[in-house]
C-alpha cells in the first residue's frame, strides 16, 4: 500500500487544478491512484483525501461506489465475465465455468503467477454481443471457450499490447496548459441567478 509517488503527485495537482472544487476531482484521481498501483491502496486514500481536503471515509464512500475501482491487490489482467440475463442466455454460464478451468481459480480468485484475476460480474452494458467480457475493461464480444482459450494465451504471451496493465485508464494523458482553463470559479451563487433574473417581469409591468 502506498502514498501518490511524488511524480503522481504533481500529476494529481494538475487535475485538482481544473475544477472549481477540490473534492470534484476525486474520481479521476482514484483512476491516477489505481493506475500506479493497480488498485487503490487504503495509503492512497488517506493521500488523496489529504489533497482535496475531506475524510478518507468519503474517498473510500466514493471508491466503493464504482465497479471500476478495486481495493485489493489483483492480476496485471482483470477479467470481468458478465453472466446477467442476456449473456446468460447465449451462455455465459458455461463461459464462466470453463474460464475456472483453464485460469485454475474461482471468481474473486488471481493466478499464481499473478497474471489473471477472474471475475463474475453483473451486466457491462453490450447486450446485443453477448456473452461478453472485460479485460482491463476493454471489451470482448461474442466469445465461445475456444475464443477465451486464444484470449488468455495471446494475453499471457504478450500478443494483445493494445491492453495495458490493470489500473491504466488511458495510454494518453490529458494536459491543459493554465491559459486554456475555462472558467474554473467556485459555483456558490451570491445573488439572483442570472437565469432566474432573466425570467422575472420587467418593474413597470408589476403593478
């Protein structure tokens, strides 16, 4: 478990920098969080709610909120098999059980040489390419056991470099220079909202 390195750190200002609130940029901070350590560590928590400037219990309140975020170590892949309704139908079911037995572990389980972590999760939203599953949160659609067979091997072999480790949202980062900042003020209304005003009647036609 760890704090922000300090090169993260200077990233995390940037991003803290771009909203009118620090606390609005807890989300991608927790994605900064769990790219560098594939998973958000109870240190990084403290760090981040350190940097915004509220409680641990509301970063982990957050973090726990989102399926995308993971509190515990897992594999450099992550492999979510959806088995709700419509990739049930089309066979998930049998996916996910032949998934234990070529990975050698259960849902909730991770390899022994740390590669894979195996997971049954609810719908991810690609219902018409079912029976589908994430890796790393990247889809795959349409899959019979041979697929996921070829999958697991190319991903174990070094043949999908399009799927980064576990925890990396995107391969570009986003930078935006200070002149380019648009209108990052505090949102507090200090008198009449401009369009509420905009919508009352004129004095004269109030009598």
């Amino acid at each position: 478990m760890s704090r922000l390195s300090p090169e993260n750190e200077a990233i995390a200002h940037d991003i803290i920098a771009r909203y009118p609130r620090k606390k609005s940029a807890l989300i991608p901070l927790l994605h900064l969080a769990q790219e560098q350590d594939g998973y958000v560590a109870d240190d990084a928590m403290e760090h981040l709610a350190e940097l915004v400037e509220i409680t641990p219990a509301e970063v982990m309140g957050t973090c726990s909120f989102y399926e995308m975020f993971v509190t515990h170590p897992v594999g450099k892949y992550k492999i979510d098999i959806c088995t709700n309704l419509s990739c049930q139908l089309l066979g998930a079911e049998d996916l996910l059980h032949h998934a234990e037995e070529k990975l050698g572990i259960r849902p909730g389980g991770t390899t022994s040489d740390g590669l894979f972590t195996l997971e049954d999760v609810e719908c991810i939203a690609a219902c018409t390419e079912a029976p589908c599953l994430q890796v790393n949160y990247r889809y795959e659609y349409r899959l019979d056991n041979g697929d996921f067979d070829t999958l697991i091997d190319d991903l174990a072999s070094g043949k999908r470099p399009e799927i980064p480790d576990h925890g990396t949202l995107a391969k570009v980062r986003q930078t935006i220079t200070p002149d380019r900042l648009g209108g990052v003020s505090a949102p507090e209304v200090t008198g009449t909202p401009a369009w509420f005003a905009s919508r009352q009647p004129a004095p004269e036609e109030v009598s």
